[in-house]
C-alpha cells in the first residue's frame, strides 16, 4: 500500500507519505524507537516482521521526504493488532502520528478486519486520548505490561470496523484531520 498523501498542486497542504517499510528505513526507524520508548524492539525484530511475517504490516511516514513516523499492525482473520506506532518526538503535535493511525485502520479494514486492538502505557494520556477519537476504549489492563518500568498497559478495542457507522466516523474525522492539516506550517 503506498498512500500518497501529498497531493500536487499549488499551495496544497503537505502531508505524510506513507509507504511500506523497508529494511533500508531501519535505521531511521530504530533511532525513533529509541527516542521514543524505554525499551526499543531491536533491529532483527523489524527486520523479521517485514520480511518473514506475512501477518504484519509496517508503514513509514514520510514528510519533506525524511522519515517522521512508523507504525505496523498484525491482521489476523478478522482481527487486527496495532503492534507498534511513534513519532520522532521531535515533530510530534503536528498530527502526524494521527495520520499514521489512519493507514494503519484503513490497512486494517483493507484486509477483512472486523475489529483492532492494541495496548498503550497507562500514562500516556495523549496516546489514549487519540485512539478514544478513534473509537477505542478500554477493555481490560495488563499489570506491569511494560518491562523497563512495570508500568501497566491498557488493552483497547475498536469494533464493527466494516460497518457502515465506523466507516462513517472515519470519513468525519478524517475531513476534519484534513482541515487541520491544511492549516500546518
């Protein structure tokens, strides 16, 4: 899947371009993961999700051609995973990890996915609060879930992903994500 979100035209508003993701994009993704949780995956786990795991799927996101973000799911039958996702903390707020989630649902959805769960740190409110707009919520904690701290994951779950109320959802927060993106420096 390569979406291209960049569309030509005079004065159109940047977005990311989100492609799959290559071992030659590990470098760059391996120093974000390492700015951006406390126990990075290494090398060999990227590396064997993208060319060895016919389940996943890992995305780069692109903007002003370097890589700003990544994110990957499992789909599973009619079950998704979102396995992984950052933003190079350095251009986070700028809704770039938002578009990121899209791909990532749209992917979700493109392979016959009827719901998508992941686990999120328990103090990361802005992570939370994201998935939430997307219509997760919480369903269960897993204690001590994270091993550089014990801190504890929430597990959450979006569902009906076919359905014509999520799709409609998604169409509305995706205009509304494109009215803000039009408006990014």
């Amino acid at each position: 899947m390569k979406a291209e979100l960049n569309p030509a035209g005079a004065g159109a508003p940047k977005r990311l371009a989100i492609d799959r993701m290559s071992t030659t994009d590990l470098p760059t993704v391996l120093r974000i993961e390492a700015l951006s949780f406390g126990t990075a995956w290494p090398v060999n786990a990227f590396a064997n999700e993208i060319r060895d795991n016919k389940l996943a799927h890992y995305f780069t996101g692109r903007y002003d051609g370097a890589i700003v973000a990544y994110g990957g799911i499992w789909s599973i039958l009619e079950d998704a995973h979102i396995t992984t996702i950052a933003v190079h903390p350095d251009q986070r707020g700028r809704k770039f990890g938002e578009e990121m989630l899209i791909a990532l649902l749209d992917e979700a959805i493109v392979h016959g996915a009827s719901w998508i769960t992941l686990e999120v740190r328990e103090s990361n409110d802005s992570a939370q609060k994201l998935y939430r707009k997307y219509g997760f919520t919480t369903v269960s904690t897993r204690r001590g879930y994270y091993s550089d701290n014990g801190e504890n994951a929430l597990v959450m779950w979006a569902g009906n992903l076919k359905g014509e109320l999520y799709a409609a959802r998604l169409r509305a927060l995706r205009a509304a994500l494109d009215d803000e993106i039009a408006r990014r420096p």
